[in-house]
C-alpha cells in the first residue's frame, strides 16, 4: 500500500475499506491503475465504462444515468466515496417493486400500499429554493402510496467510509435570521427537544447533514407533497463513527415524533433483510455482489 499523508490520516475503519476496494478493484473489476492512487480511484476507461456499478444491473443503472455525465468524477470513479452506492442499492429495486415494497415495509414497521418510483439524488417536488433554500437532497427517495392512499415517501442518506464535514464558505447561514427555513422548519416539525439550541448545527460538523435530510422531508410534509415521512440514515457497521459518536449525539437531540421518523440502518442489516425479500437468481447475485462490494471485515 503506498504510504502517503492521505493514509495516515485514515480512521480504522477507511484503512480497511481501503484495502478493501484495491482488492477488489485489481481481482474482480481487473484493474490495474498503476500510477499512486490514493483514493482507489478507478482508471478513466473504467470509470468512463461504469465500472463502478453492479456489474449484474450495470446496463440497467448506465440506463437511468444521462451518458454525458460519465466523467472521471467521485460518482464514477473513487471506490471510498458513497456517490454511487445508492445506484448499486437502490436502482436494481426498481425491476421489482413489489419486492421493494416488503423491504420497506419491514424496515419502516408498515403502512405501505405499494411504492411507486425510487428516485436518486432528491431534493422534492419543487425548487429546493421553496425548501431549506440550500443544496441538501436525498441520496435516495422512495415514493409510495400508503395504505390509506395518500403519497408517502422515505428519504435515505448513504455513507460508506465518509465521516462529518466542515462547512464551506457559502453553506453557513445568518443565524440572527430567524425567518430562515432552517428556523421555522426545525421548530415547526417537533422532531427536536424543546430546548433545543440551532446553533450547535452550525458547530456540530457531525450531525449537521443528519439534520439536514431529516428537516428536508418534514418540509415535504409541511407542504403537503407527501403525508408520511421517515428518514433512513445508512452506514456500514464498521464505520464506528457514525454508530459511536454522530448517531448517539443525534438522537439524544430528538423527541419521540423525532424517533418515530428516525432510522438508523447497517449495510449488514440492510443486506440481510434484502436476501429475504428478494429470491430470483439475478437478486441473489446482486446481493452477494453488494456483500463482496461493501462488506469490510
């Protein structure tokens, strides 16, 4: 492994996640990027071939992507990143949605008719601009009639080796503004303690994205694109920093409303309950792939 100041600065769990995807990217995908490569980072012809994607639904996930953004981007070409994950996960769900909508209906406890799109990189129905006035999306979004007929929808963060994050110089916001969305919608949704103070999101670089996707879909709520929401927050067990440090620190922010809404899901789990909900051979292999792909021991 080449030694760089990128490695040192690796937590455990993204040495080994590192490891990991050169393995995999060298024995299974048979690339061979000899030049350094800090990032796992696949070669420009295989990441201009998709090579990042699920081999057993590459064509189809290729289908749902515009071609002209195939470039040698996070999305198509760096391993460690989560980028294009939800593609790997998420798209092939929808040649079976029915089988999507057991899936979900047992990890959200109920209450889905049936699920109706499964959209990746989600921001709402309307301009963001009408939301959070800021660039947050889902990674995932799951669209579904409820079983009383109303639409409801599930909003999926995906992380993989990726821990919290510094705000940019345009991402703050003016806190003494207190008709910006991120005051009206935090309060207004009753997710959080009473005396919750929103500065720490401004200093809480590890929950802020958290809080971000969790307010976006009660925005969706409050005007009145959807009537249910949950927020799914997916990792990878072995990413400690998530169930150790920002998970805890969230939920202890949260009130029941806040809870009932809140779910937080391992790869491992997830993975699980998908091969009991999917039987064909193709969704068996794809889900051996996503446990060969991600599963970092």
């Amino acid at each position: 492994m080449i030694k760089s100041k990128i490695y040192r600065l690796d937590d455990p769990f993204k040495t080994k996640a590192r490891a990991h995807q050169f393995a995999f990217k060298e024995e299974v995908l048979n690339d061979f990027y000899n030049e350094k490569n800090p990032q796992v980072i696949l070669s420009p012809d295989s990441a201009k071939n998709g090579l990042i994607f699920c081999d057993i639904y590459r064509d189809f996930i290729r289908s749902r992507i515009d071609n002209k953004t195939f470039k040698t981007t996070a999305l198509f070409s760096n391993m460690l990143r989560s980028e294009h994950i939800p593609y790997n996960i998420f798209t092939p769900m929808e040649e079976d949605l029915n089988g999507a909508t057991t899936l979900f209906n047992h990890i959200i406890g109920g209450g889905i008719n049936k699920i109706t799109k499964i959209r990746i990189e989600f921001a709402g129905q309307v301009d963001k601009s009408n939301y959070l006035k800021d660039g947050t999306s889902f990674d995932t979004f799951i669209e579904y009639e409820t079983t009383d007929g109303t639409p409801g929808g599930i909003g999926i963060e995906v992380k993989y080796t990726e821990n919290g994050y510094r705000l940019g110089e345009k991402e703050g916001w003016d806190i003494k503004d207190i008709s910006h969305p991120y005051h009206n919608i935090t309060r207004e949704s009753q997710y959080f303690i009473p005396d919750l103070d929103i500065h720490i999101f401004l200093k809480a670089n590890n929950i802020r994205q958290i809080w971000r996707n969790h307010i976006l879909g009660f925005a969706m709520l409050k005007r009145g694109d959807i009537k249910r929401f949950h927020h799914i927050h997916l990792y990878p067990k072995g990413n400690t920093h998530f169930d150790e440090h920002a998970l805890p620190d969230y939920k202890i922010l949260l009130t029941d409303k806040g809870k009932e809404s809140f779910i937080d899901l391992t790869f491992e789990s997830l993975f699980d309950m998908m091969n009991q909900t999917f039987s064909s051979s193709k969704q068996l292999e794809w889900i051996e792939y996503l446990q060969k792909r991600y599963i970092v021991k």
